[in-house]
C-alpha cells in the first residue's frame, strides 16, 4: 500500500467504552472521507456513490478497531463498492491511479508491476472483508431524496424574493454533503438530517418561514412528524464541530 498511503501518523487510538469519538479519532475518519469525497468527485461518481461510499467507512469502523486496517485501503474498497451498490461501476485501475496522484500530485500512473496488481488485489480482499464485517447491509436510505422534496416544498412557501436573494438550496446541499465527513448518517434518520440542514440554512440567512408564528406546529414537524427541536440541536452541534475540524485540519 505505500503507492498510496499516507503518512502514518493520521492514525487515532480508539477509546474502549467511549460514548462518542475522541477528537483526534473524529480528525483522522475526516481527512479519510474528504479523501473519499475528493477521488469520488475526480472518478466522476455521483452525490449518492459518494454518500454512500462514505457511509460504509463509517460503519465498517463502527464495528472494527481504527488500527485494526490500512485506512485509505478501506477506502479505497469502500468507493469500489459503493460504485457497485450504486450501479455506478468503477475500474479499480482508476480508483489506484486517482489515489496515487491524491498523495503524489503531479506523479505519473502507477505502472502495471508486481505492486499495482498487490494493491489492486488488496481492494478487492479488502472489498468482501468488509461486506462480511458490515453483514452484506450496504444498501442506505440517503436523505437527498427528502431534501429535494422539502426544498420544492419550502420554495412554495416562501416569497420570490427571499428565495432569489438568499442561496439556501445551495447551502443546504453543501451542508447535506459535508455532514459525511462525521458519523451523523448512522446516528440520525435521513429525513432528520434533511430537515435539520434546511434549518441550519434557513438560519444563517436570517429567512423565516411565513406564518411560522400562527401555525399550529413548526414547519419542520410539517416534514418530520417524529422530529425534535432537540434532535435538530444535537445535528446542528455536529455539523458545527466538523467545521470546527475544517478549520483545524490542513
């Protein structure tokens, strides 16, 4: 794997018992799936290979200890399968080629020696080891879906003008992609997540839903009958710190 892989240093130490990741564990499964992010924009693969590629990272390190395996070779699986789960096939020769040039920018293909079919036969290896941990449960409900269908309906209900004026489909979207980057995908329901990042948009424009005052519930539960003021404070808090981590993280 050293065609591809980073300095070790990335690594974190789990914390037995924890409720939640320590910080630098939380670090490192970030620069792992904004590599993820980063090889699936340049293999071309869609929004949802790519949410979903990041989701089977984060569950296989749900259930497998950080230093247990290569982390970007996990990745690198985790896109491979994801393409097939998505019905957007990838050849691992081009997953190879966009990691190597990831960390060796500028550098040419890896040529088709002993170490380009070792690492190509890692992928794979890595690929049914992962479908074995993760139980063949691979398939997920994205919350993409629902947040099409709320910013349609939210567009309705607001005036042109505040719609045109402010970017909220497209900061909403942002935020929706960026929370992969954590754990949130497994820790909340899809339709919760899409609500909770069109609040957080909503909000940081300063865009209030009209009538919002008179309703007999807030415009949120309209969407989400189950959802909690709560529940949206706790996702919130999470897309906050992996900011936060943005800013930290080079």
């Amino acid at each position: 794997m050293e065609a591809v892989r980073p300095d070790s240093s990335e690594r974190g130490t789990a914390a037995p018992g924890a409720e939640e990741r320590p910080a630098p564990e939380a670090r490192v499964h970030f620069r792992v799936t904004r590599f993820i992010m980063e090889a699936g924009v340049k293999l071309g693969m869609q929004s949802i290979p790519i949410a979903t590629a990041c989701t089977i990272y984060h569950k296989f390190f749900c259930e497998i200890n950080l230093d247990a395996y290569d982390l970007y070779l996990v990745a690198m699986s985790s896109i491979y399968l994801a393409g097939k789960v998505e019905e957007q096939h990838l050849r691992t020769r081009d997953i190879i080629n966009v990691s190597h040039r990831y960390f060796n920018p500028g550098s040419e293909p890896l040529e088709l020696d002993s170490r380009f079919w070792e690492l190509r036969d890692s992928i794979v290896q890595c690929e049914l080891l992962m479908l074995r941990v993760l139980r063949f449960q691979v398939s997920f409900q994205h919350p993409h879906k629902y947040l099409l269908h709320y910013l349609i309906s939210l567009k309705n209900w607001l005036n042109r003008y505040s719609w045109q004026r402010t970017p909220i489909s497209v900061t909403a979207w942002a935020l929706l992609r960026d929370s992969y980057h954590g754990g949130l995908c497994l820790r909340f329901q899809a339709q919760h997540l899409a609500v909770a990042v069109l609040y957080l948009a909503l909000q940081v424009y300063g865009v209030e839903v009209p009538a919002e005052g008179e309703a007999e519930k807030p415009w949120w539960q309209v969407f989400s009958d189950d959802l909690t003021k709560p529940i949206i404070d706790n996702i919130v808090s999470d897309l906050i710190q992996i900011y936060t981590m943005d800013t930290e993280i080079p």
